[in-house]
C-alpha cells in the first residue's frame, strides 16, 4: 500500500474534461472524532480509515447544491438546484488517495436521487428539505421519505461567525478531500474532484437535533461535535471514475 498523499487545500491535479459540473453553496461542516475499527466495518472494500492524530472523523454535511450539470453544459436550475445533508467518513486506497466516502445522502428532488442511485451506486435518499436564512444563521431541516428508514431526520442551527484566515491541519484535513471512494459491481472505483480553496468561516451551533448518523450506522456518538464550520460555497468539477 502507498502511503497517503498530502493534505493539501488546493487539489492535486486538475480536472481536464469534467464529468459533472456544480456548486456547493452554503454548507455547515460539523464533525465528531471516531475511533477507526468503528468507521473501518462501515468503507468500502479496498479502503481503510484516513486517520488524524490517531482518530478518524465522520462529517455531517449539509448544504445547497446549485445547478448539477453534465460535461461543460449549463448546470440544471431547477432538477439540479436542492437541499442535501451527507454522512460521510475519511478514507484512504491502497494507492494512498485520500478521499470521503458516503454513507447517506439525503436530497430534496427524487430525479436526481434515482439518477445517482442507478448511475453511480451512491446511497442517495429521497427527503423533505429547507434551508432558512435569517441574517448570520442557517437553518437546515431534514426528514427522510424513501427509502428509509422514516426515523432519519435532522434539524442543524448554526451562526456564522470570522472568516478562517489560517485554517488548522485539522481544519484542511476535514475538508480539502479531492476524491470518492465507492463501489460499482464490486469493484472499488474513486470520483475525483476539483473546486477552489474553501473560503471558511467559524460557527456556533444552536441547534443539532439528529438521527441521521445512528440510521447511518453510527450510534452512540454523544456530546457536541469537536468542530463546526461554515463556508458559502465553491464550484465543482468532477472528473470520469476510474478504478482505485
């Protein structure tokens, strides 16, 4: 196995002739530490838990995407413009590509969760979304309708606060990752990405009243998570999938 490439906050290597285009808008990054033999049973064959300072971290994510597009074409207003919330863990292939992979998706618009159920084999879930801006706040409210379980929900507060002038290793770890583990017919493939540096921002949880996590297989976690930040957005660029 190849040790791990590095973190680094701009990608390594760019995306030439994209696959998909679209933005990340208004995202809340909140993140609990895990001990890895809990996040290894949950990844994808051919991956292992990508570790910082002896722990790996699972991401709960949501945020607007705007505009899904395919190739260089314009980007879907409508069909292509929800709200989403992720699961997501750290993850690192044997050819020491650093990476997410997801365990759930939620989504507001059931096209585009049956497209990337039945083209990418992601676990995309069809749900009830918002997103309230008031001022300096965000409010993200999930409620999962298919395919389930029913249970999985989620209602995220948060106030954003100074801009991340010098983000931590930590901080480029948790969000500079540049690719997606997942697998298609039993076999490991990875989705590179491509978007500038994430203009972040502190935040302050009011309000995480959630079961997203335990329907994701991640019961038990407790207490407030270790880190939560804002960002208001990039463009992304995916590239084809190629074999991990």
């Amino acid at each position: 196995m190849h040790p791990p490439e590095p973190v680094t906050p701009e990608p390594l290597r760019p995306v030439t002739r994209p696959l998909l285009t679209q933005s990340w808008l208004d995202l809340a990054f909140l993140h609990w530490a895990i001990d890895p033999d809990d996040a290894a049973r949950l990844l994808p064959a051919g991956t292992v838990p990508d570790t910082f300072g002896g722990a790996t971290y699972v991401g709960l994510v949501p945020f607007r995407m705007y505009r899904v597009g395919w190739f260089n074409l314009p980007g879907i207003p409508y069909l292509g413009t929800f709200p989403e919330t992720n699961v997501r863990l750290y993850t690192v292939d044997e050819q020491g590509r650093r990476g997410v992979a997801f365990r759930s998706l939620d989504a507001s618009r059931l096209l585009p969760v049956l497209a990337a159920r039945t083209g990418f084999r992601l676990p995309y879930a069809w749900s009830r979304m918002r997103l309230h801006s008031r001022g300096d706040t965000r409010t993200y409210i999930s409620a999962r309708r298919w395919p389930g379980p029913r249970t999985a929900r989620s209602r995220i507060t948060l106030r954003i606060g100074a801009p991340v002038t010098d983000p931590t290793p930590l901080e480029h770890f948790l969000t500079a990752r540049w690719g997606l583990h997942h697998t298609v017919a039993g076999r490991l493939r990875y989705l590179r990405n491509v978007h500038p540096r994430w203009p972040l921002r502190r935040a302050e949880l009011l309000e995480c009243d959630e079961t997203l996590l335990a329907a994701a297989g991640l019961p038990g976690l407790s207490g407030p998570p270790m880190s939560v930040l804002y960002s208001p957005g990039v463009p992304v660029r995916f590239g084809r999938p190629a074999n991990a």
